[in-house]
C-alpha cells in the first residue's frame, strides 16, 4: 500500500483553518518558533524492524491482521509512518530476523520509499535452528571460547550486511548475565565480554560507530554482564573512539535518574543514542511519553543543553531510534504516536530560556528555575510540530489520515489475517 501525496495535501487542506489559528496564536505567545520549526524538519527517528507487528509476552500473543512478513514489506510498513509524517526516514534491522535475499533491492525499494538504514542489531540471545552451539549460558561473556568465536563471527556478518545496506553503525544488547548466585564469575564475564567486543572494533568500518546497550534484568534475573552505564561506559573507555553506550529508556532499575544519566555520558561524549519508548515497571516498551512524559522531556532538556554545549549536530551526531513491542495497539498507529511524542518533548525542550534557566542556578532560585521548566512543559507546542510537518509535506494530524485512509484494512486485504511478522 502507499499513500499519495495528494490525499496528504487534500486532508491538510480540510485542516488548514484550524491549524492556522492554533499555530498563530502559539506564534504569539513563544519566541523563536522558526527556529524550533527548522529543528524539527530536520529531525528523523529511526524505526525498528522488528515492532511492525504485534508483540507478545509469555502469556500470549494477540495478531492485529495485515502485518508484514517478509522485510520488503516491513520497509513499505514504515514507508507509510514515513509518508505520514516525514520525521521516520530510516529502519534499524535485526539480523538474523531481516536478512536480505538482495541488498541492492532492499536498498532501492529502501529509497522509493524515502528510507536509510540506521543502525544494526545482532542477535546472539537466541538461539537459531541451524547454530552449533547454544546461547543458553550467554554469548560474549560464555565460558567456552568456542561460543564466544561463534557470536563475534554473527557480529562480523551483521557488519557485513549493514556495509551492504549502507548502514553506519552496529547495536550489541547482549542478554548475558545470571540468574542465580554463584552461577557467573562476574569478573571473567566482563573480561570475556570486552576481549569478544575487541574483536568486533577490531573489524568495524572507520566511519562505523558501535552502540554498547546496558540493560539492568531480564532475561536473566540475578546479573546482567552489561547492567548499567558504568558497565557500558568502561567497556566504551576501554574499546576505544568509535565505541558508545545506547541509552534504552526501559533498561533502568525503578526510579533511576535517566536524565542525569543522559548528561554524564553526553559530557563525557560517549552517548552513542537511544532507543525510546516508555515503561511504568521493567522493560515494558511502551509507547513513548504514555506513562512519563515529564521524564523525557527532562530526558531532552539534558540532549538540548549537552549537546549545545559540545557544538553537535542535534539531527546528525547521536542515534534516534524507538524500540517498542505492541501487545495491544496498532504498531503503526503506536509508532506515529511515539514519533509525535519525541518531537512534542524535543520542541518543549528548545522552548526553555537556557540562559533565563541558567540564572536561577547560579541564584540557588530552585522555585524560579522549576517555573522556568514547567512552563515549557505546560506549554502546548502540538501546533508547532504539525507546523513542522506540513513545511515538510507531511500530514497534519498523521495518526488521523491514517485512520481516515483505513490503511491497516487495507493491508488486512493485501495480506490477510494471518500474516506473521518476524521479531518479538
Ligand atoms: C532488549 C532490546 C534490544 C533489542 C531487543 C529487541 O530488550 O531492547 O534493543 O535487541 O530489545
Ligand atoms: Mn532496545
């Protein structure tokens, strides 16, 4: 399925009135609107192959109909977030799930649909019905040298695919860890893990980053060998200039401090990127801002102010892509609602004063400096962000074009009720 540029100019044209009088009285009430309007079209999430269909969890799996199931048509899927909102222009694979028969013809029905391969995930936390050896007891970290070879080797071919695809960057989560006392000696685990990573910097591309991305439990449920920054951080230190942490906002222990998080590792410029989605628990992979939306527009505040401070291109120098899981929603409908979120907390952010929030701090005027944020995030931008959107031929309202256009019946009817995507 594709959606014409016409239906979008027809919708945004029924919507124009209003939209006009909202954006307007919104111009008048903030400075600098264009300026935050330019930020915005020139900000793309990246979108992950493997939440195009419905998730699942142990207990059950619920299909929505119409779901990709071959990696072409999950580069349609996208290319339809992408149409309806033109901030979504690239899709981060997962290997083994998204292998390309042809990369070339990925590629090209990649850019008919105006799409660029962020970063690639391997996957050494399952096991795969044609591999020698098991994953069971961890990958990098594994006791036996024979499994640790085994998953560099999976690393060293999914650089090989994303040199194909024309992708800059490699994304490790690894799943290992313990799950009960006395199983790991935590010490070799970790000298395992970073001589195995040394292997993979060995052979990445000059022009390649590697995303290290901690994760605090689950699946195992007594110690993960990258648990947290400092894990990702030292092995980051310890590989070298090309290698970061990847900041997954469901990775953390409760209560964890993410923004403050977000401004050490940015400070000491090794925040490689995100993966954003929202969670009120575990690793929940909601959609992003449903459940704190005041935590990530902190979480932007911090990005704004970070990474003003080290002159970095807000678009360009750090990885922006979802991770999500739809038990229950849509995952398209899901995704423009995560998208419009990230922009909705990114345009708040460059709302604040920095050097009006700067002398409150050197004042100690904690009330004055709480207002000063507050006021930002009271502050409905929506009409700034649909402003953006339209400069960009893209939907006013996305999420109510796509259901005007009844695109998921449409894709029930191009590819049944039973369609299977790969991933989680
Ligand atoms: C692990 C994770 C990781 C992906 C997987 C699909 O929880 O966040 O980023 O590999 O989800
Ligand atoms: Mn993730």
């Amino acid at each position: 399925m594709r959606i014409n540029q016409s239906a979008i100019d027809q919708y945004n044209s029924d919507l124009q009135a209003s939209h006009e009088k909202k954006f307007h009285y919104l111009k008048s009430t903030v400075s600098q609107t264009d300026k935050i309007i330019e930020h915005l079209q020139r900000f793309q999430v990246a979108i992950p192959s493997w939440a195009l269909g419905a998730g699942g969890t142990r207990f059950g799996r619920f299909s929505i109909g119409g779901e990709p199931a071959t990696l072409e048509q999950k580069i349609e899927d996208v290319g339809l977030v992408h149409k309806l909102n033109n901030s979504s222009g690239a899709i981060s694979l997962h290997i083994p799930w998204d292998i390309p028969a042809n990369a070339n013809d990925i590629k090209s029905l990649a850019s008919e649909h105006g799409l660029k391969f962020d970063a690639m995930n391997s996957n050494t936390f399952q096991d795969q019905a044609n591999q020698a050896l098991s994953y069971k007891y961890g990958s990098l970290q594994h006791v036996d040298k024979a499994v640790r070879k085994q998953a560099i080797a999976h690393n060293m071919d999914v650089i090989k695919y994303g040199l194909e695809l024309g992708s800059k960057s490699l994304t490790v989560w690894l799943s290992d860890g313990s799950c009960f006392p006395g199983q790991l000696n935590f010490r070799k685990a970790f000298q395992h893990v970073l001589e195995s990573l040394e292997e993979i910097y060995h052979v990445l591309p000059s022009d390649w980053k590697l995303f290290i991305e901690y994760k605090a439990f689950e699946p195992n449920f007594y110690s993960m060998t990258v648990g947290d920054w400092g894990q990702s951080l030292l092995l980051a230190n310890k590989l070298g200039p090309k290698a970061y942490t990847l900041v997954d906002l469901g990775h953390h222990l409760p209560n964890a401090n993410i923004e403050q998080i977000v401004a050490l590792l940015l400070m000491e410029n090794k925040l490689g990127g995100f993966h954003f989605n929202d969670s009120k628990y575990g690793d929940d992979d909601l959609t992003v801002g449903s459940i704190r939306p005041y935590q990530l527009f902190l979480i932007f505040r911090e990005l704004v102010e970070g990474m003003n401070a080290r002159g970095m291109d807000h678009a360009l120098d750090l990885g922006w892509m979802i991770d999500a899981s739809h038990n229950i929603k849509d995952p398209l409908e899901d995704l423009l609602q995560s998208v419009e979120a990230i922009q909705i907390a990114y345009a708040q952010a460059l709302l604040v004063d920095d050097l009006e929030l700067e002398q409150a701090r050197a004042e100690n005027d904690v009330v004055k400096a709480q207002e000063i944020l507050q006021h930002a995030f009271r502050t409905d931008i929506r009409p700034l962000v649909a402003e953006a959107r339209l400069r960009n031929q893209a939907a006013l309202d996305p999420l109510g074009l796509y259901r005007k256009l009844k695109v998921r019946q449409e894709l029930i009817n191009e590819r049944g009720t039973k369609s299977k995507a790969t991933g989680l």
